[in-house]
C-alpha cells in the first residue's frame, strides 16, 4: 500500500522542478526582451561604452547648459543693476570735477585782470580762449567792471570760441570770434545788457570770496545755467571788477551726454529745488531750452517720461533723502526701466544731483547672449564626452591629457591670483623695501588704477616689525583719503583680501618724478618752478589745515603728471609719515611710528628742528620745500655728504650757498623767498603754505609759465618716451612708484 504513495510523492517533486524550471526560463526570456537590460549588455561592451558615456555626457551637459540659463538671467539682472548704480556714480564723480574747476578758473581769471588793467577783448580774448578750450562743461569766462563795461569768453556747440563786449553806458556790443589767437571783429549792436543787473553781481558783492548762483536764465539765451562768482579788489580796498564761470544747460548738457558708459541710458543734473540743469538728450535740451526763453526749468516738467517716473519712483522711497538711491525699478507705458541717482557737493559746499535711467531690456542684451552660450555649452559636452570615450579606448592618452590639465590648472590659479578685492592687477610697476606697486584694473568698470600691496615676506616679520609697516601702510592710506586737494594723490580703496594680504588703491599717474625730471633734462626755468612749487603749496596748505605734517616733502615724492587735459599738475605722493601738529588732534591710544630719538623723512631734505628730533610743525615742510625749490633751481641739492650725521649736521650748522651766486637771471624776489624757507629757525621761515603760495603768486605774475610752454615741453617729453625704452624705464611710471615704497 505504501509504493503507490511513493510514487504520487515523487511525481509531484519532479511537476514542481519542472515547473521551476519553467519559470527560470520564462524569466530569462523576458529578461532577454525587456529594452532596459539590453540597453545595459549593450553598454557593457566596449563598443557600449564608446557610446553610453559621450550620450550621458551629452545629456548632463544639456541639464547644467538649462540650468544656468534660467539661474544666469536673474543673476545678470542684479549685476546689471550694481552696475548702472556703479556707472552713475562714476558719473557723478566726474561732473563734480567738472564744477570743481570754478575756483581753480577764477583764480586764473583774476591773474589775468591784474596783469593787464586796460581789460578788452583784444587783451582777455588771447588769454582767456586757450583757457576756456582746455576745460569742458565750461560756457562762459567773463569780467564785469564797475562802470558797467562788460567782457566775456564762451565756447559755442561747435567747439567755436567767441568774445563780447559790452558798455552798459553806450548800450553797445561787439562780437568777436577767435581766429589764430586774435579776436576778429563780426558785427556791432544795440544791447540793453547791464552786467550789473544781473544776479551774479550783487550775490558776489554781498560776500567775501567765491559764491554759487542758484540757477537763473541767461541774458539771450533762454538757457538757465549757474555761476562761480566773485568779486576783485586792488590792494586799496576798491572794486576792480566781478569775475564769473558759468555753466549753462546746453554746455553741461554736452559734458554729461559724454559721460554715458550705456549708450542708450539718460544722464540728468538737478539740484536740490529740481531745477533742472543738464540732460544728456541734447535735442530735447536744444528744444525746451531754446523755445521757453525766461523760464527755468522743473524737473518734473521736462518732456521726458522716464525721468519724469524715476522722480516719482524716488519720491515714494523711504531713503528718498540719501545721498545714494538704486537700483530703483519702474515702468513707462508698462515697460520696465531701472533708475539710480546719486548726490555730490562741490568744495563750495553746494548739493546736486546726478541721476540716471535706462530700460531695463538694454541691460538684459547679455542674457540673450546667454541663449547661444548655452547651446554651445552643450555642443562643447559632446566634444567632452568624445574624449573621455577617447580616453577610455587609449589609456596610454590619459597620462598625457591628464598633466596639459594639470598645467592648464595651474595657469588658471595664477591668474585666479592676480584678482584683487574687485581689482586685476595688470602688471608690475615696481617694488621697494615694504611692498608692490601694480597697475590694476576695477573689473566693472574698466577703470586704470595703481595699487601698493604690502610684501608677505614684511608680513612674516616678528610681531613689532610686521605692526609697525601695517601701521605706516594704514596711516599712508588714511592720510591722504582725507586730503581732497586737486594736487594730492587720490586714494580709492583701502582694505585686506581673503588671503590676509594689505592694500590700498590709488590714482594712476602718466608723468615724471621731479628727481627723475631734473636728474635726466637739468634744472629748470624759473617760470615754471614756480608754478610747480605753487600747487605743492596748494596740496600742503590742506594738509596743514587739518592738522597733518607730511615730515618727507622731496623731489621723488612730487609728481609731474598729465591729467587729462591739464598738463604740468603736480601730485603730492608718500604720506606714509604724515603726523599731526595740534595737540587737540592727538590720540592717546595712536601708535608711533618712530622712536623719540629717531629720524623721520629724508636727511637731505629735513628741517633742523625736525633733526633734533622736535616736535614736527607745518615750518618743516616749508624747509623742505625750499630745499626741494633748491633742487629744481640748480639741479643740486642744498648739501651734499655720503654720511648722514654729517649731512644732517650741515643742515643745522652750515649756511647754504646763496641761489644768486649759482644762477644768474632769476626773478625779482624768487632767490631771496627761497632762501627765506631755508632758514634755520622756522619762526624765520614764511608763517604759513598760505603765505608761500601769495608770495609765488606774486613772482609768476612777472615770470608766467603759460599754456603754450606747456604743451611744447610735454610734445617734446612723449616724443623723446616713445622712441626710447631708456627714457620711458627712467622718467615713467615705473620710477614714480619704485620710489613711492
């Protein structure tokens, strides 16, 4: 009975194998069909892999291209925003120069009265023109005198430079052109004009010094403009005349329309009543100025949308009083546009406004650029994917792509090295003792720059040493940010990068050190040493004023520089040593930079008092003027000796050999102020850079270096620096900031 039972257990095992069986196979069937898991044999084969990878390659290539297109557009939005923000207070800088050459004008205005006193088109016309020419943004130069007798220069659109004169009395004008350095006469007329009625005249009587207008309508033009004014007085107390420098709407219309760094953007001038004073539109300006003759004109009121929306838009901010507005974003018939504006005031103290708009879709140009990025991105991903599945039939290649990568690697962490906060450095100028000197450049807005950098291997000095160059570098950089004059070196920046590295940023200058200039041509005319010597004490007297002595005033620390149009413009380097000589500005808690015995400043060129080691005083750096004036004059310096304490000593106990018996023909008073600074107790010296500057004012009157000397001596100067690499290593730049360090 039991066999059958064996037999039905032992049928049953082999149905369920075979059906095992069965399934196995039905499953490698479906297995062997199934697309994914061929894809996958494919793939496993060499030539599987010549394909899979560049296809994956491919396909994350076309993810990351997508990706940074959709997160670039928003990014490249808010650059684009920083930027105009950037750009607009670029141009705010730029139109406060602009107007900071009022006194700067007047001054030599005024120098032109007192030479001649028989004041007419044909004696100002000459002087006045080349003036006028070199100074943008500038309509006018004009004098009026008591008697009602009235003499102008002006620039028209065209660049042409024209004179008027005019007598109240006769009610007469006569117009002239400037034709080869002559005014010729165009046409006579009737005029009603009076200067004396005009509101420039009475605000410059009304006070002492160099006054604003605020805006008004000039006589003629229909245009509102301002004017720098001031009244001239003889040494008798009696009015010689009123001197102006106007700018009106068209003029500085111009001046801003050039300051555009976007093109289709709009640049405006208003002040703080919005009366509008410049548009960078010149055929709107032209319209509305031209046609509305008598009236100003209210920003709010001009025939321009879009500033007529940003006003608006300002209005309804809840920092509207600050000083830096943007970006704001608003719309025009419902199209986006982006504002910024940014206020500034003048050395007189008077506030404008430059603002600025544009639509939004010109700043978006790089997104659209961004489309055909991405598309090459992602044919750049297959090229990729072709080389890695080169890379994995040669192995043998991998080795040698492998270190080109390297090397690339290596190229781009030099150059990652020379980024700078938002600076790139260029290249070297030179180096010294604490540090570097580079020519940079700001990344956005392509602005030449020179930045000083502190050496790591100063850095890796003990403690105290490392503290005492940090402390000189800050105080260099801090010193001369607060000086503003036009004949200092302007610092932008100062600051630390990621890397602990110390720097500050400065002025590019093109020009010559006044070592360098007379070491290598000689000494130099008289004329033109005092001019020179007149803007050291220009740059001095603000230092002074605020307290700072420089203490190392020498001829390698004066720079001789073309700045713009402006030619023979001195800049005062080096205030690494500067101190104070008010008690009420001495801090407790400031470091020194100098032991009580030890010497500050250049021995050949220190005042005996500060040798002695007391207390330094704005009388030193006159001594060192003189010394420096010494140099110029004669191309020596006052005493000469290898050793120092020699050196110094002479400069205490030894008289100096007298300018007049070392060079013949200088002007009345010239040798003997000279020497005045170079006395050895400073209660002797001239009181003040003040009192300097009067008495040089006094000798160029005599012996004036003029615009024409100027410009033959530079011609001649970038001539000789461009036809020899010997002339521009020793008179370039590369000098000027070797011996800044």
């Amino acid at each position: 009975m039991s066999e059958p039972h064996t037999d039905s257990a032992r049928g049953g095992a082999d149905s369920a194998a075979a059906t095992l069986i069965d399934a196995r196979k039905n499953a490698q069937r479906a297995a062997r069909s199934n697309p994914v898991t061929q894809v996958a044999k494919l793939a496993a084969t060499p030539t599987g892999l010549l394909i899979a990878i560049p296809l994956l390659v491919l396909l994350v290539g076309a993810i990351v291209a997508v990706n940074s297109y959709l997160n670039m557009r928003g990014s490249i939005a808010e650059m684009g925003a920083v930027y105009f923000a950037e750009v607009t207070r670029a141009a705010a800088e730029q139109t406060k120069t602009c107007l900071d050459q009022a006194p700067d004008l007047l001054e030599r205005l005024a120098m032109e009265v007192q030479r001649d006193s028989t004041l007419s088109a044909q004696t100002l016309g000459p002087a006045l023109a080349p003036i006028l020419a070199s100074h943008k943004g500038v309509s006018w130069l004009s004098v009026s005198e008591p008697d009602g007798h009235f003499v102008g220069v002006l620039v028209e659109d065209d660049g042409t430079i024209r004179v008027n004169e005019s007598w109240a009395d006769k009610e007469r004008l006569q117009r002239f052109v400037m034709e080869d350095g002559r005014p010729i006469l165009l046409m006579s007329e009737k005029t009603s004009y009076d200067p004396r009625k005009r509101p420039f005249y009475a605000l410059a009587l009304s006070a002492e010094g160099i006054q604003w207008t605020a805006p008004y309508v000039f006589f003629n033009l229909g245009l509102p403009g301002i004017s720098a004014t001031r009244a001239l007085y003889d040494a008798d107390g009696k009015l010689l005349g009123v001197l102006t420098v106007d700018f009106d709407l068209q003029t500085l219309s111009m001046f801003v329309a050039g300051l555009r760094d976007v093109e289709a953007a709009t640049l405006f001038l208003y002040d703080d009543q919005s009366l509008l004073l410049a548009h960078s539109s010149l055929a709107l300006v032209a319209e509305r100025g031209r046609g509305d003759e008598g009236a100003l004109i209210r920003a709010q009121d001009y025939p321009d949308e879009g500033l007529r929306a940003f006003l608006e838009a300002v209005a309804a901010l809840p920092d509207e009083s600050s000083d830096q507005t943007g970006p704001v974003r608003f719309e025009v018939s419902g199209e986006p546009y982006l504002g910024s504006r940014s206020v500034f005031k003048t050395l007189l103290g008077t506030r404008w406004t430059v603002g600025a708009v544009v639509r939004e879709e010109v700043l978006m140009g790089d997104v659209r650029q961004s489309n055909t990025q991405s598309i090459l991105i992602t044919i750049l991903g297959l090229l990729i994917a072709g080389v890695i599945a080169g890379v994995f039939a040669r192995r043998v290649s991998l080795m040698r792509r492998s270190a080109m990568q390297a090397t690339v690697d290596a190229a781009d962490a030099r150059r990652e090295a020379l980024e700078l906060g938002s600076y790139r450095l260029v290249r070297k100028l030179g180096q010294g003792g604490m540090g570097e000197v580079w020519e940079a450049e700001h990344r956005m807005l392509a602005r030449p720059v020179a930045i000083k950098i502190v050496k790591r291997s100063v850095l890796a000095l003990d403690s105290e040493g490392s503290e005492h160059v940090l402390e000189r570098f800050r105080r260099e950089a801090q010193a001369s940010a607060r000086l503003h004059s036009r004949n200092t070196i302007e610092i932008f920046d100062f600051g630390v990068n990621d890397e602990g590295m110390f720097y500050y940023v400065m002025e590019l200058l093109h020009g010559v050190d006044l070592h360098s200039l007379v070491a290598t041509m000689g000494p130099l005319p008289a004329a033109r040493v005092v001019y020179l010597l007149r803007q050291v004490c220009e740059s001095l007297r603000e230092a002074h004023r605020v307290g700072l002595v420089h203490r190392d005033i020498k001829p390698a620390n004066l720079y001789l520089a073309r700045c713009g149009l402006d030619l023979d413009v001195v800049k005062v380097l080096d205030f690494g040593l500067v101190t104070t000589h008010q008690p009420s500005q001495t801090n407790a808690d400031e470091p020194r930079l100098t032991e009580p015995l030890s010497l500050t400043g250049t021995p050949g060129y220190m005042a005996p008092e500060a040798a002695r080691g007391e207390a330094a005083t704005p009388a030193a750096d006159i001594y060192s003027v003189g010394c420096v004036a010494y140099w110029l004059l004669t191309g020596r310096t006052l005493f000469d000796d290898e050793n120092t304490i020699t050196l110094i000593l002479k400069h205490q106990n030894e008289p100096a050999l007298h300018l007049d018996t070392l060079v013949a023909g200088l002007p009345d008073g010239l040798s003997r102020l000279v020497m005045s600074c170079l006395e050895k107790h400073p209660e002797m010296r001239p009181r003040s850079c003040d009192e300097l500057r009067d008495r040089l004012d006094e000798i160029a009157l005599a012996c004036p270096w003029t615009t024409e000397d100027m410009e033959q001596w530079w011609d001649s100067f970038d001539g000789a620096t461009a036809d020899s690499a010997a002339v521009v290593e020793t008179l370039g730049n590369f000098t000027l900031h070797k011996r800044s360090l």
